[in-house]
C-alpha cells in the first residue's frame, strides 16, 4: 500500500466519521443503552502502541502522522457522552481498517544480500586452515560472521540495520583476506625445474621409456596446477609432496650402473684397424690371429672389420680368431662372470664359439644347434652344459644382444636383446656348485674360436681339422666380459646403451 493510498483512506475515514457524528446526534434520543467500549479502547491501545513505535526505517513520516491522526480521531469520537454502540461498533471497523492499511505500507526488509554474503563467509572460513591464514584471523572473522547471523534474525530489524550489517560483514570478509598467509611457491618452483632438467636429460639407456612417460606427465600435471590462480600454501605443500614422490619413482627405476672396476674385457672393434687391439677394462691386448696352417692349408684370413650396431665390428671366418695371451687368471676364475655380446650369425652351426677360457676345462660361450646361446662350465663339482632352450635366439644375419651371467652356487641366466629368456640353478643343474677350474696351463683366451694352435696341440686334447670348424662364422661387436653376475636393470642399460 502506498504512502498516497493510506493518506487518501485516511481522509476518507475522517470524513465519515465527521458525517457519521452529525447523523447519530441528530438520531439520538433519550433512551438510554449501555455501551460496550472494551474491544474499542483495546485496539486504540494497539494502534497507539503501534504508531508510536513506527519509525521512519519501516514508514513513511506521512504514513505515521496520517495514522496517528485517524487513532486520535477515533479516540475523541468514542468519548462522547452520548456515543451509541452501533457508533461504537462503526469506529472498531474504521480504526481495524486504518490499522490493516497502515500495516499494509510498511517498508519490505530485504536480505537477500546479506543472506547470500553470510553463506559466501561461512564457506570461506570453513575451508580456511592455517596454512593460509593466522588462527587468530580465522577465529575473528569466525565470530563477527556469527554476531551478524544472530542480527539478521532479529523480530523487526529494519532495512538499515541490514546494510549496516552487510557492510560489517564486506568489512570483516576484506581484513580477513588481507590477513591471508602469502603463498610461497619457492621450493616448488625450484623442484619443477629440477625435475624438468632431469627428465629432459633422460634417455633410454639409463630409464625404462615408460619411466621418463610417467614422470613428465607428472611434471607436467604439478606444473600446471602450481599456475592456477588462487592456489593455497595447502596445495602448495601437497604439489610438492607429490613431485617428490613422482622423483623417487622415477629415480627407482633407474637401470643400476655397471661399475667400471668389473670390466675384465671390453673389445668395441671401433679402431678400424690394425692387428692388435687393446680391451678396454684391464687393457688387454687381443691379437689377430689367423687359422694355423697346420690345421688348413694356404693363407687363411684375419678377423675383418666390418660395420657394427654402432661403428666397427669385426667378422671372423675360417678359423680366424683373437688371442689374449697375458691376464691373470684369478680375475677369470671367480665365482661369478657375465659375459655380453652382439653377434650376427653367417649361418647356423655346432658349435659356434664366442669366446673360450681354457674350452670347457674351464668355460666357453657358444651358439650352439639352432642358434641357441649356450654357455659351459667346468666346476669342481662337475661339468655344466646350459642353453637358453630358445631356438633361433640369434638369427642369422641379424645383429642380436645376448648376454650371460654365473653366480656360481646361484643361478646362470641367459638374457637376449635386455630380455631374461632362461635361469638355471642347482635344482636343475646339480652340478652347478663349487668352484672354477683353473686354467693351470694358462692357455690364451680366444675369441672367436675354440682353443690356440698350442692349447690343440698339448696332448690333454688333441687336435684336428674338426676341432677347428667350431670357429665362429659371423660377426660380433661389443664384447665385454665382467668379473660380476650382471642385474636385470644392469643387462637393459647396458642393451638400451648399445643397441
């Protein structure tokens, strides 16, 4: 109702009552009724109650004169003498309808804002934590956001008191942000880069190309979470935490490192050249060495140089072979040995001698029947023949990484291109146990060949033109021989470097 309507019925009721006067004295008689005013004189209590509360925050100034004006009429007119109880009854009508209207035009209380910023704070301080922002903050602003929630729920609070608490409640929100912890993103700036520098350094001879995936992906996933805007401390420290876990797992998955000081011989064939080579590890010296002319008649050739998975390889054909004469003999005599090649075959045949340490009086390694890796050993406790029992492990004509490796009293394992491909220990090869033995008459460890013109001609063995078709036909590059049995991740490395 507006401020002109209630005016408007006002003026209406003062002018009724003025006619309505005239008409019940000039209708008056002399009889006399009792009249009963007690409905009447309540309601004047109430709308004077009323009115005298009003204030300008909920009414119109117009609105509250004009009603204080109706209940002051209304009052007079019911203090005649001579009022009857139909005129009575009249100004209950009136002064209830004066009443309706009045409150009918009270100014509507709006909280619609204040609600909404009361709910916006209370979430606010609920996910705050001390991280980001002081506990004594926290609890400040925890109790001002309680204080004006009891305010707004206030019988008759007017519209000012709700901006003077919407105001209070801006004010509060503001000095808490102003309060906030400032976020320091400088460890985790300073890990991301550590961790992009080292994955941008990674390759695959040192991780698993899954490894290096997953942790750029992490990398990448922290990295653009720590840009986000409005970040806490909170998130902050969980990026961090979870980087660094991402860092050990990638660190963990390293391929172990092969020690320099188990290196016993290390043959790339990269010189290209030349009729003596010297291994890298002890320093060696492999001879080239052709087939004895005893054993074959006519000029047989030397170990080629040959393109290799990378640089230089050399073939052998024919009987020609390397002999390294001078070595100690305890650093090939130990308990554990593994021994890494890549060969390409010429063709398929038994056996197909890789190298030989006194022949099978002490150890060989050989393609044997199929091309199947097959490694002997002469122990104490007896004699070892152990192949992969994977036909055409290394096929002809094609460069393929096997490995070897003897933990005596253990386990001999077979690995090609990285792969385990086979494992022997005692229960399946009893007599795998006890020691190495000894090459007493120090005869050269050959490569590429069964055994030297001398060791052939001794009398433990003899010698013929068939002892000598066990030569290797083929090439090779990149023999080594460690004085350890080589790990899973060492074989990888070592095939993910090479290949």
């Amino acid at each position: 109702m507006t401020r002109n309507v209630f005016i408007r019925n006002s003026i209406y009721v003062l002018i009724f009552l003025g006619f309505a006067g005239h008409f019940l004295i000039s209708c008056n008689d002399d009889s006399k009724i009792t009249v009963d005013k007690t409905i009447l004189n309540a309601l004047i209590t109430e709308c004077e109650k009323l009115a005298n509360e009003a204030t300008t925050n909920n009414y119109s100034q117009s609105t509250i004169d004009a009603f204080k004006t109706v209940i002051s009429t209304v009052k007079a007119e019911s203090e005649k003498v001579d009022i009857t109880q139909n005129e009575v009854d009249n100004l209950v009508t009136l002064l209830s309808e004066a009443k309706t209207l009045f409150l009918a035009s009270a100014i509507i209380v709006d909280k619609t804002v204040l609600n909404a910023l009361i709910a916006e704070c209370e979430t606010l301080v609920a996910e705050a934590s001390t991280d980001d922002y002081p506990q004594s903050a926290i609890d400040a602003f925890t109790t001002t956001i309680n204080t004006v929630k009891i305010a707004s729920g206030i019988t008759g609070i007017t519209q000012p008191e709700v901006d003077n608490l919407v105001s209070t409640l801006i004010d509060a929100k503001t000095l808490f942000f102003a309060s906030a912890i400032t976020v320091d993103k400088a460890v985790l700036n300073a890990l991301i880069a550590e961790c992009e520098t080292l994955v941008a350094e990674a390759t695959t001879n040192d991780y698993p190309q899954s490894a290096i995936d997953a942790f750029t992906t992490t990398i990448n996933t922290v990295k653009s979470a720590s840009e986000t805007s409005g970040i806490t401390q909170t998130e902050v420290h969980n990026l961090v935490t979870q980087l660094n876990a991402a860092k050990a797992l990638f660190l963990d998955a390293a391929y172990e490192e092969i020690p320099a000081s188990a290196l016993l011989i290390g043959l790339s064939f990269d010189e290209g050249q030349g009729t003596e080579l010297t291994a890298a590890g002890k320093g060696l010296k492999a001879v080239l060495k052709r087939v004895p002319v005893e054993i074959f008649s006519g000029n047989k050739p030397l170990p080629t140089f040959v393109d290799g998975v990378k640089g230089k390889a050399m073939h052998f054909s024919e009987g020609a072979h390397l002999e390294i004469a001078t070595y100690e003999r305890p650093d090939f005599e130990g308990k554990t040995l593994s021994i890494a090649v890549w060969v390409k075959p010429d063709r398929s045949k038994a056996p197909n001698y890789i190298i030989s340490y006194n022949d099978w009086h002490s150890w060989k390694f050989q393609l044997q029947d199929q091309n199947k890796p097959l490694f002997t050993l002469n122990a104490s406790d007896g004699i070892t023949d152990a192949d992969n029992e994977n036909d055409f492990s290394a096929p002809n004509g094609e460069w393929t990484h096997l490995v070897v490796t003897m933990d005596l009293n253990n386990e001999l394992i077979f690995y090609v291109n990285g792969q385990k491909t086979k494992v022997w220990d005692k229960s399946t090869k009893p007599s795998f146990s006890g020691t190495v033995s000894p090459n007493i008459n120090a005869w050269p460890i050959i490569i590429g060949a069964r055994f030297s013109y001398e060791a052939a001609s001794s009398d433990w063995e003899g010698w013929n033109e068939y002892n000598w078709l066990h030569y290797f036909e083929g090439a090779m590059d990149e023999l080594k021989v460690y004085n350890i049995a080589l790990t899973q991740g060492q074989v990888t490395r070592l095939y993910e470097k090479e290949k």
